[in-house]
C-alpha cells in the first residue's frame, strides 16, 4: 500500500499539493498534518481543516505551540513585531517574518509520522518564491539536504519531495485551477485580519500569481485591486 | 541579499550608508566615479567602514559613490575580496542585491570556466560577453538581466563606454527622482520601475529610464 504525508497549512501552496497529489499521483493513502505553533492566526488551519475533506484517509492538527514561546523573533509568532511589507524587505537577508527553522521542525515531525506509518513520502510546499523572499529552508539546497539527511536512515528511506519548488507563483496559480483547487477556501496572508492585506510578501506573491494567470483571486483584500487593470476574469 | 546605494553626493552617500547598514554588515564596498578622466576609487573591506577615514582626496572629487552593504551569503561565510561586492571583470563593476537562482545554470550555458561561489559574480562575466559580442553596455545588461530567474537591484559601472547603470528585477530600489538610489526607502524617494533598466547621467547627475526587462517578478507590489 502506498502511503504519504502532506503537511497542509492552509495557504495557497500546501493547498495546490494537497489537490495535485490527490488528482495526478497514485497513493492509495494520503495522511494529513496541520501544525498549531502558536502563530499569529488560525485562519489558515480552518482552511486546512476544509480542504482536506474527502481527499485524506486521516488529518491532525498537532499542537507545537512551544514555538512562540521559543522563537521570539518572528513576526509569525511574535504578535509585538509587526509583519513585514514586501515594499520594504525584497532582498533582505533573512526578514522577521521567518520563523527559526520552522520547515525543518515540520518536515522532521512528517518523517517520524511517515515511518511510523510506513509511508514512503513526505511533500513539502516550497516553491521557487520562498528562496527569493528569503526562506533558505525552501530552497532546493535545503530539500537535498534534508534528503541526504534522510537518507541516513538504514530501514524506512523516507522521501521528501517538493513539487512546486522550481515553478513560480503563476504557475502554482495554474496548477491550482487545473487541479480545481477551492481558493476561497486557502489563506495566504500572514497578518490574519478579516480581509488579506494584500501588502505582506504572502499576498504579494500570491495576487502576482492570479495577476499574471489574468485570474480574479477570490480572496476579499484590505487594499484595492484594480483587476480589470490587469484583465483579470473569475476563475469558472 | 544585501543592500544598494549611491548618489552623486558625499554627505547624502554617508547617510545612505549608515542606513543600509542594516541590510548587511558582513562586508562593505565603495566605487567612486569621476566622468572626465574616468578615475576610480574602489574599496572592498570586511565589516564596516568609517567613511571619515578615507582618503580626503575621496570626498567631493567624484561625480558618483556608489556603496554595497554585504550580508553572508550561505556559499561566502568567510570574508574575501574575490567573494565580494563590486565583482569585477573586464570593463566591468558591478554590485547587486538579491539572488540568482539559476545562477549554475547560466554558469554552466554561458560561461563553464567562471568560478566563484556568490551567484552575483557572474553578472559582469556575462556583461562582458554580450559587450564583446558587439552589443552597446545597455543591451548587455538587459540580455543578462532577461534570462536570470531570481531578485536583483544593481549598479553597474562600464569602463568602456564610461556610463552607469541601475537595474531593478524584484529587490527594491528607491530613488529621489534625481541622483539619490537606496534599497531602504529614505523619506521623499519611491520605489524604482520594476524590471526596469535605468541610467545614471553623468552629464545632468540625473536617474532615466532605458528600457524594460521582458522579466515578471514573483511580488505584486502596491506602495
């Protein structure tokens, strides 16, 4: 039996896995993890909680929320730091919206539950977008080096892959629509108010991705959006 | 990923460097550009750097300093000339800010013999390239800037054609609207054109759109 584990946050990106997965790959299981690390908001989990519905055998949301009270100096997990804006932090070194080696923490907990499920595959949201906002745990030298960790491993080889690490926004955005992701039901946003900010790097990329996919994103913004600007049509 | 900057005064450069410290306080790098004689001071040190120590001949007799703050890249976590910004080559200076992603890619297709590990490295190789296959200074730049997939704001001085250029492909970059760029936003400056070429004129000290790159960047940004 073919087994693999998907960490899904409830964002645009684990999300497009979550559908690709299910649509084009062959798992006759596929187990669900959603991590409450004492974030800023909830809402991205709620989404999580809607997306998996009829697609996972089985879903956990696993509480680590010792995170926040560790890693001080993310705006994610700190809510006295305020997020940061994508005007304000492209090309910065490491920005304080990056959580202390949070991918590495979440994939180790998806491997160990891997084996423990024996489970040969581990899938991981990073895409091309992270190394460029800063994320070097969503680079490609970090997944093949998480891997040769792995690899260490003498019984349960357990593979990580990441499908969307090479391709961008607007191709993620693709992959959604051909996979008929609900994108109503994600949330991108790191700051978590009622409508996205539109400004954070999160929205950044995410509006760029529907932008050049001439796609109306179904989120509600804070910002205004001019989408007949762009050409932008509702997703059917 | 670190920190760009530059302006055609001494006083306002010497602001702008204390304020892009923030952006990287691995290594700093200074070109100076005088247009007539095309004279040069370069300076590359680990750290940061007094600018009152430089030589009193610097201040006030160049009609463009240009800074670099550097922030380790995770390939240069020692400090070393060959390793750091501005890189170099030919006819080239140049510093950047950001990442190249492809950068084994472009390495491996265009240039096999280049090695250096910080991606940026390979920008003026490739300017050099395309300068000595017969395109202008400008045309060199947007070739190579039209096939990275990554971030980049950075300056480039040519020595052959004696001109200055600035590219924005993603990372910020602000200017005044005159002769002042930063990667931070200063008071009274606005973010540059995305994926845009832009040329500092020496003749009227001023900053002026070329051209547009044919790249997208990854970030939907609304100031």
């Amino acid at each position: 039996m073919k087994k693999c584990v998907i960490p899904i946050s409830g964002g645009l990106d684990s999300t497009v896995i979550l559908n690709h997965v299910h649509k084009n790959y062959d798992f006759d299981e596929i187990h669900a993890l959603s991590f409450d690390y004492g974030q800023r908001h909830k809402k991205e989990i709620n989404c999580a909680v809607d997306q998996v519905f009829g697609k996972v055998k089985s879903f956990k949301t696993v509480k680590i929320d010792f995170i926040s009270q560790l890693f001080s100096t993310s705006s994610i997990t700190n809510p006295d730091i305020d997020v940061a804006e994508t005007k304000d932090v492209l090309g910065d070194p490491q920005t304080v919206n990056y959580v202390p080696n949070r991918n590495t923490i979440f994939l180790s907990i998806c491997t160990g539950y891997a084996e423990s499920l024996g489970a040969d595959t581990v899938f991981h949201g990073s895409a091309l977008v992270d190394s460029e906002a800063g994320y070097w745990d969503g680079s490609k030298e970090f997944l093949t080096s998480i891997n040769k960790h792995n690899s260490l491993n003498r019984r349960d080889k357990i593979k990580i892959e990441a499908p969307l690490i090479e391709l961008s926004k607007k191709e993620i955005v693709k992959l959604g629509i051909d996979c008929g992701v609900d994108f109503t039901k994600t949330w991108t946003c790191y700051k978590g108010q009622d409508k996205a900010c539109g400004t954070c790097p999160a929205c950044s990329s995410r509006l760029q991705g529907f932008i050049l996919n001439k796609k109306i994103d179904p989120l509600e913004y804070s910002i205004n959006i001019d989408w007949n600007k762009f050409d932008c049509e509702p997703i059917i | 990923m670190c920190g760009i900057f530059g302006s055609n005064n001494f006083s306002k450069y010497t602001s702008l460097y204390e304020i892009n410290k923030q952006r990287g306080t691995f290594a700093f790098g200074c070109l100076a550009v005088r247009e007539d004689d095309q004279d040069m001071y370069i300076v590359k040190r680990p750290g940061n750097i007094d600018l009152e120590h430089l030589p009193s001949h610097v201040e006030n007799n160049y009609d463009v300093y240009l800074g670099h703050t550097q922030a380790p890249t995770s390939n240069a976590r020692e400090y070393d000339v060959q390793t750091s910004h501005p890189f170099e080559y030919k006819e080239w200076l140049v510093a950047h800010n950001g990442i190249i992603n492809n950068y084994e890619k472009i390495v491996k297709q265009h240039v096999p013999k280049h090695k250096n590990p910080v991606d940026s490295s390979v920008l003026p190789v490739l300017f050099d390239k395309y300068q000595k296959s017969g395109m202008a200074a400008y045309e060199s730049i947007m070739e190579t800037m039209n096939q990275l997939k990554g971030l980049a704001a950075i300056w480039a001085y040519n020595k052959l054609e004696n001109k200055l250029f600035l590219c924005r492909m993603g990372s910020t970059l602000h200017y005044d609207g005159e002769n002042t760029f930063s990667s931070l936003k200063l008071p009274g400056t606005e973010l540059m054109d995305d994926n845009t070429l832009y040329e500092f004129n020496f003749k009227n000290s001023k900053i002026t759109e070329i051209d547009k790159l044919s790249t997208q960047s990854e970030f939907f940004i609304i100031e």
